[in-house]
C-alpha cells in the first residue's frame, strides 16, 4: 500500500473493501460504483499501454472513451 492510501483512505471514508479493490481489484469489483467504473477502466488501460511500450490516448479502447463520454 503507498504512502498516500495509508495515510489518506481511511480521513477520506473508504472502506476496507474499496481499499483493497483500489489496490489489487479491477473496475468490476462489486465496491467499484457504476458511475466510476470507466474512470477505473481507463486508469488501467493506461497503466497497461504505458508498461507494454508508449501510453497515449490512442492506445485506449473505444469502448472505455465511449463509456467515459456517455
């Protein structure tokens, strides 16, 4: 757990199922709400593109941006 979740998840209200959904979880996690799922979805998209070879925009799908726009 970083420095920044330990010090400020619990100040903050999250619980500690979303704690450990943020850390090790995905945007499906029942914690995660409908409403932030693509916020989620697109966090690890570009965590993924970034760690396999250049992160840009364009390397997201567009279901993520679709649903991010809707």
């Amino acid at each position: 757990m970083g420095v920044h979740a330990a010090g400020f998840a619990k100040p903050l209200g999250f619980t500690d199922a979303q704690l450990f959904s943020a850390i090790h979880g995905s945007a499906e996690d029942p914690v995660c709400s409908q409403d932030k799922a693509p916020i989620f979805r697109l966090a690890d998209e570009l965590y993924a593109t970034n760690h396999s070879g250049g992160a840009t925009a364009r390397h997201v799908i567009t279901v993520t941006w679709t649903r991010l726009y809707a």
